[in-house]
C-alpha cells in the first residue's frame, strides 16, 4: 500500500529562512483537516472542506486545488516528522497562525469578513504530545474553532451558556462521573439525556466524544488542571482518558479516549436515560461495496436489453462473498437486492460507519465500438486505492486499458474514505456485454478486486 497516515514523534518548530516550520500534526489537528501521505512520491496532502493542498518534501512548488503555488520554503523531514511551512498553509485554510518562541506555543486566529481575531488560545506543545488549547481569556468566554483533539478550550467556569450570567441554564446538563472499566466506557449526567457525536483520530490514535448541552460538575471541575482532566485506564486498549469543558457556546463536554492501538467503540442499552455506555474493541477493518443504481434507477441499458442494475448487484455480491471468507473483515453493502438508494444516502452510509474503503461497481456505455475499463477516484487519497484497484481488473476483464481517471463522481467526491468507481466495461459494446453477464468472468473479476483490496489493506 503506497498511501498511509503520516506518523511522527513531535520535535520542535524551528525558524527556516524567516519562517516558521512546525509538525504537520500542530497544523492540521488543530483545524481538523485530513493528512495522507504518499511515500513513492514524499507528497503530503491536506484536505479541509473544499481546500486541497499537496505539498512535495524538499519541493517549493504547492498543488492549491491544482494549481502550482511557490512558498518561501519548502516543507522536510526532521527526525521522521514532517514539518510544514506555519503561514503558508494558514494562508490556504484562512487562517492566521504565529509561533511564540518564548511560550513555545501557536496561536490561531480565524479571518471572517471584516478583521482576524482570535479564535482560540495558544496551542501548547507538551512533552512531544499532541497540542492542547487554552483560552486566551480565562474570564471571557470564546466560540472556538473546534480542533482535532485539544481538550482545552473555553472557559472552564459557570454554566457554559457563554452568556455571562450566574443563573444556571436549565438545557445544560451537569456530568457528575466519567468511568472506563476494562470493558466499558460510563458517561452519567445529573439529569437530561447524552448523545455525543465522536471522531476518530490517528497518529496518535483516539476517540473524541462531545456532549453537546454538558458541563463538568464541581467534583470533576476539581481535576482539571489549565480545563484538562485526566484518568487512568484498566482497558486493555485504552491508555488514559482525558475530558475538559471543551466549549462554552454550546457547552460542551469533550472526552477523549488515547488508545494503545486503533479501536472502535459500540453504544451499549442503559436503563438510566442520563447515562451514555459504549464498549472499546479492536478496530475491524470495513470495506463498503456499493452495486450502481437499482430499483427505478435501471442505469445504462445494455445493447441487449439488460439493465446496467443487475450487472452491478450480482457483481457486489460476488465480492461481498469473497471477502466475508476473510474474518479480518467486515464487509457493508449499500443495497443487496433492487433497491434504490439516493447517492448521499450511500455516501453518509459510508462515512457514519467510518469504513476504511469504498468500492462502487459499474457498467458503463457510449457508442457501440468503444470497449474497456476504466477506474475513477476523486480525491487524491483515493488515488493509490484506484490503481491498485485498476491494477488487477485488467487482466481479469481482458478488456482495452482505459486508464485510472479523475472524476466528480458523487459517491467518490464526498465519501471520507478512499473511494473508488470501476466503470468495468461497456455495455453498448457487444463483446463487452457478452462477458459482463457470465458466471465466469464475474468471478474471476471477483477474485481479481479482492486480491486488489487485501493488497491496498496490506492483507496477507
């Protein structure tokens, strides 16, 4: 697998020819964008919303959105981190950051329309660890810039509301207890009922989970030090939880899982309407195979009548079956029989679930002499998937090589994960369509792209 999460041990910012370079974690993390790193090529890409940004290690020249933009200097490893320029990417992201040397801390500044002001405090790097926030002003309450994992942020005191007044806001609940046994993870609140929305987090690997409508009661209020707390853990894949009043406006609570390895969690039943349980496991790898249209979306109509529909559901379920043989697994199917699914349906079904991969399978056509297989992603994580992907489809299909391309496909543009679309033959074409609806080359085809996934995943 060329494509991989950047992993690095912090070293410090450092000044290059008049410019900050930092870690590329104390950048990203703290805006929430998304790294990938291709080692064939030493090219970092950051992605934020509809901003995409790739850098080459020891290269001035940046890709903005496909366009070539020069910095003042270039990004390099330092000691197997890689460290990025601090204005150049803010610049690109619209936002402001600067390095004090003398709190060895970032600080942050959003632009809106009118001015910059801060939106966060400094951005402290502590022992080599990921960053944390702290507010600028420990009376003022802010509205911050979520960041990736700081448990700092916000004013630690008074209700939450960021209204300024004493009298408690009775749509803001109080958490009293935050317990991690070696099974389960306890979140109880006085009164009301919690439903978190989480991320998962890599290099270091974590869970975040925020309330929203939560603040600490004065016992866990009591264990925080600069708005962080911190727990011990008895789990065996959890190394500590953290927790903070993370935001004022809305109140939030933020607690954070540090694991030992890449870990998923489950929402258990509880009896108690106040109380949120979830049990920590081991990450399951999870492949999403989507089978094209469906139902009353028929797609292309084959040049004997056949539906575009029944190629792709019957190819999908040849995959399903081949990878559920592998218990490492878990395979997700969009649609398992002639149902239509609105394309941000499949998408968000892909994304809730985190799935590590998406495979969309296809039929394609045009005019009656054009022949072959194409493979398509969209965005640039996705591209090592698509060639390995195309790599083996062409001797499966034994159709002409038409080449990995770039496309707007919609289930490949919004998915979160590598996202690919196999367009594997025309069904215009006469013998294309002849072998597309054969046993026999469905599953060798079969065969062929879930060789092509276990490769990507680094399956043995």
């Amino acid at each position: 697998m060329n494509e991989k999460r950047l992993v690095s041990s912090e070293v410090q910012p450092r000044i290059v020819s008049g410019n900050t370079i930092v870690p590329v974690r104390i950048i990203v993390e703290e805006i929430g964008a998304k790294v990938t790193w291709d080692e064939a090529t030493s090219k970092v890409t950051i992605v934020k919303d509809d901003v995409n940004i790739q850098l080459t290690i020891n290269s001035k020249t940046a890709l903005i959105k496909g366009k070539k933009e020069v910095m003042e200097v270039a990004p390099i490893i330092d000691k197997g981190n890689t460290m990025l320029p601090l204005r150049f990417i803010g610049q690109q992201m619209g936002i402001e950051f600067t390095w004090d040397a003398s709190t060895s801390s970032v600080h942050m500044f959003k632009k809106d329309d009118s001015d910059s002001k801060p939106v966060t405090g400094p951005v402290d790097v502590v022992d080599g660890n990921t960053p944390t926030t702290t507010p600028t002003n420990p009376t003022t309450p802010t509205n911050p810039v979520k960041p990736g994992d700081g448990t700092e942020t916000g004013s630690g005191t008074g209700t939450g509301t960021g209204t300024g007044s004493n009298i408690p806001d009775p749509n803001v609940h109080l958490v009293q207890s935050i317990v991690l046994t070696d099974k389960e993870l306890t979140v109880t609140a006085k009164d009301g009922t919690l439903v978190p929305t989480s991320m998962k987090l890599a290099n270091p690997n974590r869970i975040v989970l925020d309330f929203p409508n939560t603040v600490l009661d004065e016992s866990l209020k009591k264990m925080l030090v600069k708005n962080a707390g911190e727990l011990s853990s008895k789990h065996p894949l959890v190394e500590k939880v953290r927790f903070s009043n993370f935001n004022d406006n809305p109140a939030t609570v933020r607690v954070i899982l540090d694991l030992k390895s890449s870990a998923d969690y489950k929402v258990q039943p509880s009896k108690l309407p106040n109380q949120w349980k979830a049990t920590i496991a081991e990450h399951q790898l999870t492949v999403v195979i989507d089978a094209g249209h469906g139902d009353n979306d028929p797609g292309a109509l084959s040049i004997t009548g056949r539906h575009e529909k029944d190629f792709t559901l019957s190819m999908a379920k040849k995959v399903e079956q081949l990878l559920l043989q592998d218990k490492r697994l878990n395979v997700l199917m969009t649609r398992s029989d002639d149902t239509f699914i609105p394309l941000d349906d499949r998408v968000s079904f892909a994304n809730n679930i985190q799935s590590d991969l998406f495979l969309s399978i296809h039929g394609n056509s045009a005019k009656a002499t054009v022949s072959g297989t194409e493979t398509y992603y969209n965005r640039p994580e996705s591209a090592a998937f698509a060639n390995v992907i195309h790599k083996y489809a062409i001797p499966a299909t034994g159709f002409p090589d038409r080449k990995v391309r770039e496309a707007d496909f919609r289930v490949i543009t919004k998915t979160t994960m590598p996202a690919v679309l196999l367009e594997v033959g025309y069904l215009s074409n006469k013998n294309d369509e002849s072998a597309m609806y054969k046993d026999a080359f469905q599953d060798k085809l079969a065969s062929a792209l879930v060789a092509a996934i276990k490769e990507y995943l680094n399956l043995k």
